[in-house]
C-alpha cells in the first residue's frame, strides 16, 4: 500500500496527543497508534490514538497489512 497524505498522522495531532497527556515524547520502546487504522476509516483524531509497545504495534500492523492484500 502506498503511504499518502491520506495514511498518514498530522504532526499536529501527535503533539497535542503528547500535551494532552503531559508527555514531552513517546517513551522509549512505545509507538504511538491509531486504534482503527487510517487505512480501515478511522481517524486521525485523539480519541484514535494510544501508545502500544513497538513489539505489539509490529504485529498489529502486519496483521493490518495480511487484512488489506485479501481484499
């Protein structure tokens, strides 16, 4: 899948994301995550995000990934 403009989070909304969670970084070892991937219509809002760690988000993505090639 190609990554656009469209797939991708504003800069803007992971910095209030950290504001709003008195975060000045991601912590080492965590990513943040949309919930309900940009890619299946989620959006790109705070309520659509949360840290997972990177281990975790790995996983997630690929099985996001093997979920958009079967369509």
């Amino acid at each position: 899948m190609k990554k656009g403009p469209k797939f991708q989070r504003k800069p803007e909304t992971t910095r209030r994301w950290l504001e709003l969670n008195k975060l000045k970084k991601i912590p080492e070892g965590y990513e943040l995550d949309h919930k309900i991937p940009l890619s299946q219509g989620g959006t790109d809002t705070l309520r659509n995000l949360h840290l997972i760690k990177t281990k975790r988000h790995k996983i997630k993505t690929a099985k996001e990934a093997r979920k958009r090639n079967k369509k």
